[in-house]
C-alpha cells in the first residue's frame, strides 16, 4: 500500500473520532444548561475545552460573569465556536472536513455506501447554522453527529476487508481515542474542579457519559460513581472500548498484522512505544488516584510519541537508493 493512502485514512479516522467525541461532549454540555446554575455551567464550558485541549474565544475573561442569562448567550457563541467557527481548525465542522477530504484523496479503497454516508454526514452538517438548531431541541443535533460517525463506522466493520487498508484506518480511530481519553481524564482530575463535598461523583458521571462508559460502570459498581472507580475503569480495563487499556491491546493487534515479527529483524520503534505504554497501564492496576493520574499524564505523552513514531516508520520512512 502506498505510504500517502495509509496516511490519508490514517488521519480521515483520526478525524472522525474527533468529531464523535466533540459532538458527544457539546451534547453532554448542552443537556446540562437548563437545569444547572450559572457557576455548573461555566465550570462545564471549561471542562469541555479542557477535555478537547482548546481555548475558548476570549480566554482572558471565559468565566468571570456570574449572570445566568450571560452564561446562556455565552453557551451559544462557545457551541458555535466548537462546532462551526472557521477560525478554529478543530472545531466539529472543520475536522469533519478534514476526514473527508482524506477519504475523498482515497476514495478508490471506500466501498460506495462509506464514502455516501461520510459524504452525506458531512454536507448536513455544512448546511446547518447553529441558530435554526438552537431554538429547537440542539442536543438532538449533537447526538445526530455522533450517529452519523457510528454509521460510518458500523458500515466499515460490514464492508472493508480486513487488510493493510482497514488497519491503519484503525490505527488512526484508536491512537486519537486515546489521546482524546486520556485528556479527559486529566481534565476531570485537576483544576478547581478536583474538589468537591461529593466526592467528585457528578463530575466522574460526566466524564464516564462522555467515554460511552456510564452504563458499564453500573453494571459493576452500583449507580454511585466515585472517581478513583471511574477512573480504574477508563485507564486500565481493556473490555471497555473507551479505556486506555483497550486502545492499547487493539493497536498491538493492528500494528503486529501491519508487521509482523521477522526472525533476525528487530522490532520497529512503534512496538517499543507501545511496550512503553503496557508498562504503564500495568502500573495503573491497583495504584492510589494521585499515582494513577500521574501515570495516565505519562501514557497521554506515550501516546503522542507513539504517533510520531508510526508515521516516521511507515509513512514518512528515509527511501534508499
């Protein structure tokens, strides 16, 4: 496979997993405007940029009002800036547009329905102003992104054969769920919000809606959520799809079919980093929430290493003469 088609749908599912995510977060925020006050509503606006690893427009000033009213129009422009402002290159449009370009570079590797329900997803999505969704029910809106992402990823698993072309989409969707998970952890654990008379339970039950993980913890802890649980279960069980643990053994899986172990040849430097990356994660198990949230800064950056170590090795790779 040539080195440009990996890196196109590499990054087109980096892309939409973005988007998912964004979505998944503005969503969560807006469900909350209603019934939380002024001081919840900002704190969350805050939480979100943090999770996304963004600056809201005018950070010098972002919090300082206390008026409800102010709070709800700034809510408006802060959705419009995450989801459609130009100016920002990850808003939900801008890497909605990203991910197809990338698809539309490798579209010959797409099956029909792929490319028709990324294309279309998209086009709603650049057709739509924020005000004609906001008197009417926005989060709806939201969920309908995240629906359109799983669609897409829904037809991926019923169509695309399992090659060289399906991993390294792969690659991308998991490396970035990583990244976006483990940012918001960190974002739950620090800051003026790791304080707390309940412990940080409404808080966790946030960042566990927004990793898909709410339902999953109740099944095994009961409906009172507590952060050093939610956080045990987002790092380190490798059954959740969301968890750190499983966006490692999926990339392990991914990248050993990509290249395989040859007798006499060392591993390529991605596997070390991801031997990093296990090693850590093993560490998490059974360790106190301040060493764990030490440990998940470690894997954020593990991560993010592990991403300039797979495009050198596989895509931006020293050709010889």
């Amino acid at each position: 496979m040539l080195a440009r088609v990996a890196d196109s749908l590499y990054w087109m599912s980096r892309y939409l997993e973005r988007v998912e995510f964004s979505a998944r977060l503005v969503g969560l925020q807006l469900q909350r405007l209603p019934v939380n006050s002024a001081r919840e509503i900002a704190e969350g606006w805050s939480l979100v940029f943090r999770c996304l690893s963004a600056q809201p427009p005018g950070a010098e000033s972002f919090g300082e009002a206390e008026d409800d009213d102010y709070l709800f129009a700034d809510g408006y422009a802060l959705t419009d800036f995450l989801t459609f402002e130009a100016s920002n290159p990850s808003s939900i449009l801008a890497s909605f547009h990203g991910a197809r370009e990338n698809a539309r570079q490798v579209r010959d590797c797409l099956s029909a329905a792929l490319w028709t329900c990324l294309n279309r997803t998209y086009l709603g999505l650049r057709g739509t102003a924020l005000v004609d969704e906001w008197t009417k029910e926005p989060e709806r809106f939201y969920a309908d992104i995240v629906e359109g992402v799983q669609q897409f990823d829904g037809i991926c698993q019923g169509t695309l054969q399992r090659g060289d072309h399906w991993r390294f989409m792969q690659l991308g969707k998991y490396i970035e769920r990583a990244q976006l998970v483990a940012t918001t952890l960190l974002a739950h654990s620090r800051g003026p919000l790791s304080s707390g008379t309940d412990g940080g339970g409404e808080r966790w039950t946030n960042a566990l809606r927004a990793c898909n993980a709410l339902e999953a913890y109740g099944r095994t802890h009961g409906g009172d959520v507590n952060a050093s649980d939610a956080l045990a279960l987002l790092v380190c069980d490798a059954a959740q799809p969301h968890s750190l643990g499983f966006a490692a053994q999926r990339l392990w899986e991914v990248l050993e079919a990509v290249d395989p172990p040859l007798s006499g040849r060392s591993r390529a430097a991605p596997f070390a980093a991801l031997d990093r990356i296990s090693d850590l994660l093993s560490r998490c198990v059974g360790a106190p929430m301040p060493a764990q949230q030490a440990l998940v800064a470690e894997i954020l950056e593990s991560y993010r290493n592990f991403h300039g170590l797979l495009e050198r090795e596989y895509v931006y790779y020293p050709v010889h003469a």
